[in-house]
C-alpha cells in the first residue's frame, strides 16, 4: 500500500491570524470559514496556534466586547507541534492523538504551506476504504471459488 503523505491530504494556505487580531474578529473569521483553528503568523513566521476551544475559554465570542480589546496573543499556544509535507499521516496522527490535539501546522522549512487535520486524516481513510471494495470483491469471489471447488459434493 502507497504511504501517505501530509502533503497530499493537507489544507493548502490555511487561514491566519496575527498575534495582534482581536479574539471577536478571529471567533468570526472561524464561523465564517467554518474552521477550527488558525495558526498565528508574524513577520512571516509561525508563532502560534489559536482553536475555536480557546476563543471560547476566553469567553470571545462576536456578541462579547470585551472580546474585541483582547488580542489572539493571549488566547493562542506558542509551542505549535508541526509536520512537513513528507510527514506521513500515521505519523501526524500518532502527533495529534499523543499532544491531544486536532491539527498541526504544516510547514516547508520556515514557510506555513498548509494544515492537517483530524478531518484530513478521516477523508483520507475513507477515500481508502472507497479503494479496497474492488480487492474485496475480488478476494471475495476466489474465496467463493475455492469454496465452491472443495465442497463436499453429494453422493447418489
């Protein structure tokens, strides 16, 4: 079987935002873009994470202002785990579930050039699965043959 790699099955140019976005503008770019995580970038680097669950551990939701004097800087982990694009999705799976997270920054050298996620990983097990029902069947039908052939056949 073909490994598979982060790259193949990563979101391209992710959605940002900068240490010094306000926590309601960045809730509302997550509900308007229907993701669950940005990573933080300044001056071209990454310098943090920032999820849906920690915008809403800090109550920063569009409809709280005091949610737009805070800024992502607060809110965001600064020790972001990353992958590369030859990352293996076994790999970045075993990342995500022993760090108890939901998705990794992916990057070329210093340069963000994606996100994996959970979904990522789930869309590529079930694109596998759609592959091995032609095998199965396949399998299936030798076994029905190799069945059929030493049966016990009835005597007159």
């Amino acid at each position: 079987m073909k490994k598979r790699l982060v790259g193949d099955w990563m979101t391209r140019n992710p959605v940002i935002a900068l240490p010094t976005t306000p926590l309601s503008d960045a809730y509302a770019l997550m509900q308007e873009r229907r993701v669950r995580r940005l990573p933080v970038m300044s001056e071209g680097k990454l310098v943090g994470i920032v999820t849906l669950g920690d915008l809403r551990q800090a109550q920063a939701t569009v409809d709280n202002p005091e949610a737009a004097k805070m800024r992502v800087e607060v809110a965001m982990t600064e020790r972001v785990i990353t992958v590369t694009p030859q990352t293996t999705l076994k790999e970045a799976a075993k990342l995500m579930i022993k760090h108890k997270i939901s998705g990794l920054p992916v990057m070329d050298g210093e340069t963000l050039v994606g996100i994996i996620t959970e979904s990522d990983i789930f869309r590529a097990l079930m694109a596998e699965e759609e592959e091995e029902p032609a095998a199965s069947e396949g399998q299936h039908l030798a076994l029905d043959q190799r069945l059929a052939s030493t049966a016990i056949q009835p005597t007159s």
